[in-house]
C-alpha cells in the first residue's frame, strides 16, 4: 500500500514542488493545509484540509513548511493523531523545538534545517573539520545569503552549521555564537561562532563556512539554485521515516549518516 503523504504548507513555493514530489517518489498525496494566514490558492487536484488534525488523520506522514508559530500547536496535533512528522519549518525558538522533542517521545519525527542530500554533506564535513581545526587557531565565520522575502536570520541551515562546528568542537552553540556585529564590539572572542545573514533578490540558499587561521583560511560552501533539492530530500525523508519507532530523527539518519 502507497504511503499517504499530507503536506503542510501546500500553497507555498515548496509546497507546490512537495506535490510534485510525492508523484515522483510513487507515494499517495493524502491532501494538504495551507500556511497559517496565507490567502494562496493550492496546487490543482489537491484537497485542502481545514486543520493540521484533519490532514494528520488523512496522512501517514506529513511533511511540514509552514512557519515557526505553528510549531508547536502542529507538535501537539500530530503527537496526538500518532502519525509521524518530517518538519522543515527554520526559525523555531528554544521552547519551539522543546515541543518537537516532547511529540517525539510519541511519534517519530525528522526535523532537519535543509533536506537536501548536499548540505547534509556539508554538515558533516563542518563537524570533522571543526573537530580537527582547534579554536584558538582557527576562528569559524558562517555567511549566508537568501532571497528578500526570508523572514528569518540566520538561516536554519546556518544555524545547523553553527550546531555543526560546535559539536565538533565539543561545544554548544548557544555559549559561542555571536550575530549580527555592529558598532564597537571589541576584539573578536576567542572560540565564537560568528554569523553573517544577507537578503536581496530571489537567492535561493547560499552558504559558506570560513575557517580563518593566521596562515591559512578554508571556506566551505554550498549553493542552491532549485527549491526542488529541498523538496525532493523532504519526501525522501517521509518514505523513510513511515513505520519508524517513535523519536526525534535528522537528515543524517535518512541518508544512514548518523
């Protein structure tokens, strides 16, 4: 039996590609809800749900790119409808993703900055390179770039690369991360995690991993130029995370990196 995918922020640009997606991937579009607020129409042929409850009872999986205020009122749906949950959604705070931990004692769910096969590499290399590279040497900067109508910053994939070097380093991110510099800052900590967000024209994710040494620097980055690698890694995700035990997964585990 196909597996029964319902999409969360189906009258998004994502969620027209996450539609798509399903096809592709032989898996049955159970319907979708559009974003919180949004006036959009969605995709031809796809029945719109009128609650994230409504969706989750039509679905085995839903996928999730809606925005950071439902977050937590789609955690505790979806915790309650005991389907699982592949969440895309950047910019959730703290008590956010404190949520998304509690639904996963109850369901299984991925919850990735980027579900692209790529960045996830990336990811990867940043946590063994920061491993090797020590912090009173080599000093982290993360920029980032991204089309004028992203509402958040930085990024969640910057973020997840934050996260990255600081696991590496055997760190948390929250003690080292430093954003947004301006005026009289003073002299550059020692060990910091520094974060630079540019906005303009239709940039679909650009993002660079700068390990800067007296003697050397090595840049990391990876360029998006299709939506479509997102939407692809996302649905890959639902196919693999239907049936799991409940828990929180990431992309790493779809991609049997973890």
């Amino acid at each position: 039996m196909a597996v029964r995918i319902g999409i969360a922020g189906v009258t998004g640009r994502m969620g027209h590609l996450l539609v798509e997606e399903v096809g592709a991937a032989g898996a049955q579009l159970a319907g979708g809800l559009g974003r919180p607020g949004s006036a959009k129409a969605g995709p031809a042929n796809v029945a719109l749900l009128p609650d994230i409850g409504a969706l989750a009872a039509a679905s085995d999986v839903v996928v999730d790119f809606t925005n950071a205020a439902a977050a937590r009122p789609h955690a505790e749906a979806l915790s309650a409808s005991g389907k699982a949950w592949v969440l895309g959604t950047s910019g959730l705070t703290e008590s956010d993703e404190t949520a998304v931990e509690a639904a996963a004692r109850n369901i299984p769910v991925v919850y990735a900055s980027n579900f692209s096969a790529g960045v996830n590499l990336v990811l990867a290399l940043a946590e063994r390179m920061a491993a090797a590279l020590p912090p009173d040497a080599y000093d982290a900067e993360i920029l980032e770039m991204h089309h004028r109508q992203k509402v958040d910053a930085p990024s969640g994939t910057a973020i997840g690369m934050g996260r990255a070097v600081a696991k590496g380093r055997g760190m948390v991110l929250s003690d080292l991360m430093e954003s947004g510099r301006h005026g009289h800052t003073g002299a550059r900590k020692t060990g910091a995690i520094g974060f630079a967000a540019l906005r303009g024209g239709q940039v679909v994710g650009e993002h660079t991993l700068i390990f800067a040494a007296a003697t050397e620097h090595i840049a990391l980055t990876h360029r998006a130029f299709d939506r479509r690698a997102f939407a692809t890694g996302a649905i890959r995700a639902a196919m693999w995370v239907s049936g799991r035990p409940p828990g929180l997964y990431s992309m790493m585990d779809v991609l049997g990196m973890a």
